[in-house]
C-alpha cells in the first residue's frame, strides 16, 4: 500500500502543471474555434461580397470617364481631318501652291483656334513644295517618311507626338489630294498638344490621379504625374489594346496598389490611361472595412476574455479538488513515515543505548582505577584516552537522542553557539576521513562572525549530515569541499558547503529533503537530510541546494540571530 501511495503522490507532483496547462489550452482552443470560425467566416464573406460590389460601382464611372474623354480626342482629331478634307476639296493644287492663298487658310484657320501651327502641300515624289510656318522647311523631302507613305496608302494619316525639327511636342495631320489628271499630292499640317493637356485637366481627377496619352509602344504622348514626361516610356504595365475601356489592378514603381483604366483610339494610334490609387478609388471601402475589423476585433477580444475566464475558474476547481487529493495522499504517506520512523528509532535507540551504557560504566572504572595507581607511569596518558572514550559516548547518546526527535517530542537546548567552532568539531570528527581519502577542504570563515542563539548539538548534526553527504559526493584525491560562513543583513548568518562531485539531476533534486528519499540504493536510509531540513526548519531556519550535474553541488544554511524556543517546541 505504502509502495502505492508513494507512486500515485510522485505521478501527481510531475504532472499537474503540465497536465493543467494542455488542459487549459485544449478547453480555450475549442471554446475559440468554436465562436470564433463562424463570426470569421461572415466577416470574410462580407468583405468579398461588398468589396466586389463597390469595386464594380467604383470602376463603372472610371469607364465611363475614359469613354467620354477618349470621344473627345477622336472628336478633335476627327475635325482637323475634316478641315484638311475641305480644304483639299475646296481649293485646287494650284491654288495651295500658291504660298499667298495658303497663307491665308493658315491664318483663317489660327483665327477659330483649331491649334493648327503650320502646313504644307507635298508633291507625289515627297519634295514640300508649298509650306507656311514658322520653320524654314520648304524643299524638305518627306518620301521616307510614314506619313507621307501612309497617307499615299490610306488617304488621310495622324501620327503620334513627336519633337522633329521644331523641337517642342506635335502631331502631324495628312490628307491625299487626288487631281483630275490621277497626280496624288499630301496637304500636311502641324497640330500643337496643348489640346491634349486641356482636356486631361478638365476630367476633373482626384490630385492623387493621373491621366495620358500613350501610343501601342509604351511611349509617352502627354504628360505624366507619376510615369514621366512626353516621350519618355511608361514605366506601367499597361492593359492591351482595345476601342473598349478596359481595368486592371496593379502596383506603381512605389508598389502602391493603383487602379489603371485604359481605352485605345479607333482613329489613330493613341491608348487614354487613368491611373488611381486604389486608396482613393476604395476609400470608402476601406473605411468600412476598419469599421468591420474593429467591431471583429472589439468581438475577438470580449470572446476570448471571457473564454479565458471560464477557463480559469474550470481548472481552478479542477486544481483545488487534485490538490485536497494530493494533500490527503501526503498527510497518510507522511504519518506512515512518521510511524515507521518512530519504530526504526526506538529500535536503534534501544540497540545502541545499552552497548554504550556498558562502555560507559566500563571507562569509568578505568578512570578509577587509574587515579588509584599511583605507581603507573602512563597514568596521564590513559586517563586523557579512557576520558576521549566517555566524550565520544556522550555524542553518540546525543546523536541516538536527535534521532528519537525527529518522531518525538525532545526539548530544544537553546544556549550561545559559535558556528565556527562547531564547524572546526566537525572538522576534526571527519579528520581520518579526510586524511585517508586525501580528499581538499578549504574553510573560508568570517573572522567577524556574530554568535547566534540555538541548539549546538543539533548544528552539528546537520553539518556533519551535510560534510558527510559532500565527502561522499566527491572523487578520492580530487576531491574538493568549501565551508564558508558569513554575517547576513537580517541579523543572522550563511553557512555554504560547496563540492565539486557529480552532482544532482533535477528530477532528484526536488525530492532530496524527502524521508527514505536516496540514491546510494542499500547504503543509504535516507533520514540524513530529512533529519537536517527538519532541525534545520525547527530552529527557524532554511536550507536550500543548488546543484548542476556533472560539476557538484551547493548547501546553504541560513540560521536566525535568536531560536525562540517555544515556537520551536510547538512545532516538534
């Protein structure tokens, strides 16, 4: 049964902590899940449905806003070439050869602001024979140019902005002229981009929003807020060409996340793109989405304080009742180590008490006898021997008497000790020990140490409990043990015993001061340090053992200036 006990109590000891830790987990876990998968799964859900649909409201006018301004450059283009159309349709190649009469189509034109700069006739072998503008190009050659061949081909021709010789941004606008004969000439114009930014600015953007031209290259026809300048290459990745307006969702050189909208020119070869942060574009959306993660989080965090309370109250009780349990199991494991000590010193009490009564009697008529022989040479000599024999039955009836105390009631001696001078005792009990083991003791004792008041046989004792269990622990030869003493602060003093033996794991080291708790299997009983941690406790003192595996181990004693002997008596 005691076998028993003992097992179930050491299960209990290793494993509560643990146990109510992954208890505790395990109940707040499901409890989480529980509450907290559906809530999650709504919130998901409604952010996709509503993020889905505002996106879709939120592109909607971006489309329609790239419709209309895109209308609006075809319906601009689309008029210059009508007023070249009629121009070639109203005044003969002879007429627009005649640099008086195209002066006056140039001027007429400035005057209705329809941009134009200058413009040209150009002959079926390329040569511009006929010009009015502000450049010096008469006689410039344009047979390898595409306009020129485009516009042989297609009849009419709008290029993309480019600086030429005028070195300032421009498209050019052709049409063919067909004679009555069959010749076919190019009425050219030179069209400024003023237009272009004009309109951009009037689409009434967000500042952060930017908007431009860029032909099916990538190159820059207006101005950019973000991509660069005129003729510069777009750094974006761009949506392919279409006469329909068409959105994708990206990130900038910034790697912002933007929006970008875009829709190709029928009539020439220009894409409109409008690029918004999609901060701006969602900006409601993205107030309610931190409206939701707040409510979400707000949630969150009431479910799991009040999981995490619950829980606590569950394992709580949960503790409380292993614990009534454990203390049950302790209070009888302990009454039948007390019981079986109590016996076992009897016993020994019995066993011991009568040899030494007997070589007690037995030296004390040797001291008789000697003190009668007044011829005897060694009388001194054998008289400090027989008295060395009658001191150390005198401590080993004090010993048995410690031993009977620790399961009966033996009152306390208290009386002014000196701890240095029971240590040097001690010392000098375990002198061959030492000599026959050759094994270092170093004491490192305080010069200034105050006197204390307690049990000078109980003291010694443990110490020699103690210097025992330290010689034991160390190798023969190598062996080193330190007793150092030293005054403490709350008026009393440290005793350390230190050795560099083989220490003491963790597992072991939290059941050492337990009854019959050893390691030494069949040489040891295990009393050695229960005994000390109970005198020890008695005096209104503490020890404490740190230990590490493998390089030895430290005992510290801390004793009070003053034992008061009443409490220590109720105690025992």
């Amino acid at each position: 049964m005691f076998k028993t006990l003992k097992k179930t109590l050491l299960f209990w000891r290793k494993t509560p902590l643990t146990r109510y830790t992954v208890l505790n987990r395990n109940i707040i876990i499901i409890m989480l899940l529980i509450t907290i998968i559906p809530l999650a799964c709504m919130l998901i859900i409604n952010n996709f449905q509503y993020k889905t649909h505002l996106r879709n409201q939120i592109m909607a006018p971006l489309y329609a806003m790239t419709e209309k301004t895109r209308h609006s450059f075809e319906l601009f283009m689309d008029q210059r070439l009508a007023i070249m159309r009629f121009i070639s349709a109203t005044y003969s190649v002879e007429n627009l050869g005649n640099e008086q009469i195209l002066h006056k189509v140039l001027t007429s034109l400035k005057k209705e602001r329809y941009g134009f700069v200058d413009i040209g006739l150009i002959n079926a072998k390329g040569d511009l024979v006929s010009y009015v503008g502000p450049y010096s190009l008469l006689g410039k050659n344009y047979s390898e140019q595409i306009s020129f061949q485009e516009t042989r081909i297609k009849g009419q021709y709008i290029s993309n902005v480019f600086l030429g010789h005028r070195k300032y941004p421009h498209i050019v606008i052709a049409v063919q002229v067909i004679t009555d004969s069959g010749d076919i000439w190019v009425l050219r114009a030179t069209i400024d981009t003023d237009f272009f930014d004009n309109l951009i600015s009037s689409m009434g953007l967000e500042r952060s929003s930017d908007a431009f031209l860029v032909n099916s290259d990538g190159i820059l026809q207006t101005n950019s807020l973000y991509c660069g300048n005129t003729l510069e290459k777009c750094p974006l990745k761009l949506p392919s060409k279409g006469f329909k307006s068409q959105g994708i969702e990206t990130k900038d050189a910034n790697n912002r996340d933007i929006i970008i909208v875009s829709s190709g020119f029928s009539i020439a070869d220009y894409i409109l793109v409008i690029v918004q942060p999609q901060s701006v574009a969602l900006k409601s959306w993205y107030a309610l989405q931190t409206e939701m993660l707040i409510i979400f989080l707000i949630s969150l965090t009431v479910i799991v304080f009040a999981i995490v309370q619950m829980s606590a109250v569950l394992i709580k009780r949960i503790k409380t009742s292993d614990e009534r349990r454990e203390s049950v199991l302790i209070e009888l494991q302990h009454a039948q180590k007390l019981s079986s000590i109590g016996r076992l010193a009897a016993g020994v009490a019995h066993e011991i008490n009568n040899p030494l009564a007997i070589i007690n009697e037995k030296a004390g008529l040797m001291l008789d006898l000697i003190d009668l022989s007044k011829d005897f040479t060694q009388k001194t000599k054998f008289g400090d021997l027989t008295r060395s024999i009658v001191t150390s039955v005198d401590r080993c009836r004090k010993i048995t008497h410690r031993l009977l105390g620790f399961s009966k009631r033996i009152d306390v001696k208290i009386e002014p000790i000196q701890i240095n001078t029971i240590i040097h005792e001690v010392i000098g009990f375990l002198e061959k020990d030492i000599l026959y083991r050759r094994l270092e003791v170093n004491l490192k004792l305080s010069d200034t140490l105050k006197p204390i008041l307690s049990d000078h046989g109980q003291i010694q004792q443990v110490l020699l409990n103690l210097l025992t269990n330290a010689f034991a622990a160390v190798q023969d030869e190598r062996g080193r043990v330190d007793v150092e003493t030293k005054n403490i602060q709350d008026k009393g003093l440290e005793i350390k015993i230190t050795d560099n033996g083989c220490g003491i794991s963790k597992e072991i080291i939290k059941n050492i001061f337990d009854p019959f708790f050893t390691t030494k299997k069949e040489k040891g009983t295990g009393l050695g340090l229960s005994i000390s941690y109970g005198i020890i406790t008695k005096l209104g003192g503490e020890i404490f053992v740190d230990s590490t595996q493998g390089k030895g181990s430290v005992f510290t004693i801390v004793l009070p200036e003053k034992t008061n002997k009443m409490e220590s008596d109720n105690e025992n």
